[in-house]
C-alpha cells in the first residue's frame, strides 16, 4: 500500500548540511568479519537496509548471537569457522548479491549442506563467477543455470589456489579472499581494480595479507587460518547513497550541498572523478583516514557549464553502482558523452544498463547505443513536460532513486512504482530528499 509515489514539479534551490546512511559494503563485511573474529565486536553507525539484516539474520542461522544496542551493535564471534550449523541449513540472501556471493567463502569449511537462496532479482545473477574459484579450494555445489538456488557443502581440508579475477568484481574478489582466510597455506591472487574495502579490513584485523598495486591489477598475498580478536568499528557515509544528492545539487540551479562523513576511498569515488572531468564543482573537505578507509566532507555547488565526457573504462569498476546518475549529468551537458564496456551494469540487480537506457530515451535523451558502449547527446536546455511512469525494473533501488532524482531535476509529471524498493540500501532516501524540500506525494494522495 502507498508503495507508488508522484513527483508533479521539480525541485527549489537549496541551501543544506545533511548526512546520508551508513556505507553498505562496509556493513555487510563487518558482520561477517565480526561473526568469525574470536570474542565480541562493537559495530557503530550500522546501516539497518534490508540487506543488512539479511546479513544479520544469516550469521544467527549460523550460530552467531548478537545484540542491537541504541546507537551500536555487538556481535559475538567464535572465531574462524566457528559456526553452529543444523542438519539443514537455509540462508536467505534476499535482494543482496554482496552477502550472498561473500557468505560462499566465508562457509568453505561448512561441514552440514546449506542452502542459498533469494528474491527474484537476485536469483537471475550468475553465480557461476564466484562458485568457479571456490571449487579449486575443494567447496562442492550443486545448481541449475550458474543461478539460485545453490546447494553446497565445505571441506574440511580446503586447498589454498592461485586465482585470477578479470572482470574487476570485488565479490568475486572478497569471496576468494574469504575462502582463503579460512584455508592454510597462502593464497595468491590478481584481480582487476575494484573496491578494495575487504583489503583493508584484512589489514586492520592484523589478518596475515600483502598488497601491490599496479596499473590494472591488484596482487594480494593472504596466509590463511590465523584467528583475529573481536574489534571496534564505526562505519562512515556510503558514496553511492551520496551520489544521488551529488548529481541533484550540480543540477538545481543556485544550490549548494555539504554531506557529511562520507567514504571517499579511492576505489569508490569514480563518480567524483567523471563528475569532475565534466566541469562539476564537487570539493573534498576534512579528509582524513579510518581503519586504512578515507573519509571526508564532499561540499557540491550547482554547475550550469557542465560538458560532455569520453569516458575512460577504466573508471568503470569505481563506478559501476553510480553510472545510472551520471547518465543524468550527461544528458544535460554540451556536446557528447561516451561510455564503454559497460557490461557489468546489466550483471546488476536488474539489467541496468537496458533499464537505465530506457527510461532515459523515455525522457527525449538522445542515445546511441552498440552492445555495451552508449553515446549520451547533451541537451543542455532539457526540460521534461507531461507524463512519465516507471515501472517494471526489478524492484531496483538504484533505478527507483535515479527516477526520483530526474523528476526532480528535470520536471514533468512522473509516477513512479515499488518505494519499498529503497529498503534494500538506504531507507532514509525519501525523507533526506523532503528535508531538502522536494515535495513528495504517494499515488494515494498521502504525503
């Protein structure tokens, strides 16, 4: 009930200081670290998405008792592979592809057969990504189509491997990288870059790992099997619920917008670098750095001379959650934007860059578009009137938010389905956008 919302008018000017939810990433891999840590972690600042208390729910199914303070979290860990496991075991991943993909490492030593499942998003994804890397450690599984449902079983003997990861997938990357924490002997790997939260959560867990960075690919060396105690962790701002504001603020003429405490390590902030590149006013304020995480203020101001972009692909991966937004940027700045090998929006939690192309055609963007690469033409007097409906994207919370932001940037009339979509990751996103006084109806005339 009221899960469809109506946006008549775009958004006034803006003058604000907010501060969006909590980083995702971070939250699921400190509940999952937390769950093998031996003795009691305190997690500040968690964000309570609906994948999250996926996460939360799984390690109790796991044996893993918690307690949900005021303003924190503890979590009770028995150390590595320390889980209680039944005779059957279900994990429900729901719509989250992190949890889902990370807990196949973190159970390589799973002695009882698990199965995973999900909601329908989830369950059209390939795992065959992950489940390939996981089977040379010695896990065995079972599935149809490379998807959910998957049944599997650990071993109690897991071998560590040598692996490549060339898609630039930092789940496939975290659950080798998982496996190996639990498997003796050193586990080598080269992976194309892509976010590296699970690296440095390694290092500050003073788990046995080396890291060299180079032009394209990452080498990390993990010694596995060493047990870390129980931490303290706060979780800062999450950059892909900040984006959504970033690109509304660069389009609302006369605005200006500081979010607060936001992680802007530097394999999440592509966004910030397209962004810049394209003539946008975005500054770092108060950087400083957290648990091997940088975190800072990111104070944006409207930009009217923003230009077109030949986009280099190999910002793709630091940016591949926020490329629905930049597309918005694109459609209103002078001349020509080109983006390549975008094919990793479509492994989404729906075909995003079909849906994404769509809706923007849907607007008047003039699109050119030849398997994974789109040409975007700027129009930089695009103004939307009469009706416009989204519906039918897989309940993806990214795809909801983007609708939002372009009725609010663009005008029109727009009525847009499943609200509840935004549970997933940032249950806040609606009232942080009322706060900045956009006005906000559901279908049934409820505000």
């Amino acid at each position: 009930m009221h899960n469809t919302i109506l946006i008549k008018s775009k958004i006034n000017s803006y003058n604000k200081i907010i501060e969006v939810s909590s980083d995702k990433s971070l939250s699921i891999r400190s509940v999952l670290l937390a769950s093998q840590a031996v003795g009691k972690s305190t997690l500040k600042n968690l964000l309570y998405s609906e994948d999250v208390e996926a996460s939360l729910k799984t390690i109790r199914s796991l044996g893993i008792n918690f307690k949900k303070k005021k303003n924190y979290i503890e979590i009770y860990g028995n150390g590595l592979n320390g889980f209680k496991l039944k005779k059957k075991n279900i994990i429900n991943a729901c719509n989250s592809g992190t949890l889902a993909r990370l807990i196949l490492g973190v159970l390589v030593k799973a002695e009882e057969k698990i199965e995973l499942i999900g909601d329908k998003s989830l369950s059209r994804r390939d795992f065959s990504r992950v489940t390939e890397p996981l089977k040379l450690f010695g896990v065995n599984f079972k599935s149809k189509n490379k998807t959910l449902p998957i049944k599997f079983y650990g071993t109690d003997f897991p071998r560590p491997i040598t692996y490549l990861e060339k898609r630039g997938s930092a789940q496939c990357k975290s659950a080798v990288m998982l496996a190996a924490l639990n498997t003796p002997g050193k586990t080598k790997i080269k992976a194309k870059k892509s976010r590296d939260h699970t690296e440095n959560f390694f290092k500050f867990l003073n788990v046995p790992i080396k890291v060299k960075k180079k032009n394209q690919y990452d080498y990390i060396e993990i010694n596995g099997q060493k047990n870390y105690k129980g931490f303290k962790y706060t979780i800062p701002g999450d950059i892909s619920s900040a984006a959504f504001f970033i690109v509304l603020t660069l389009l609302t003429e006369n605005s200006k917008l500081l979010i607060k405490n936001v992680n802007i390590n530097d394999s999440r902030i592509g966004i910030i670098k397209i962004l810049k590149k394209m003539n946008a006013n975005i500054k770092f304020k108060n950087k400083h750095i957290y648990n091997g995480e940088k975190i800072g203020d990111i104070l944006i101001k409207y930009t009217k001379n923003l230009k077109g972009i030949n986009c280099s692909n190999s910002l793709n991966s630091s940016a591949i959650d926020e490329f629905p937004v930049i597309f918005l940027i694109a459609a209103k700045a002078k001349g020509i934007s080109t983006f390549t090998k975008l094919n990793e929006l479509n492994k989404k939690e729906s075909p995003r860059l079909d849906i994404t192309t769509k809706y923007l055609r849907m607007m008047g963007v003039k699109i050119k578009r030849h398997n994974d690469d789109l040409k975007i033409y700027g129009n930089r007097k695009l103004e939307l009137k009469g009706n416009f409906r989204v519906n039918n994207f897989l309940k993806d919370h990214r795809i909801f938010m983007m609708s939002c932001i372009a009725a609010l940037s663009y005008g029109g009339y727009w009525k847009i389905e499943d609200k509840d979509s935004i549970k997933t990751s940032f249950p806040k996103f609606l009232n942080i956008v009322k706060s900045l006084g956009a006005k906000i109806k559901w279908e049934e005339g409820k505000t």
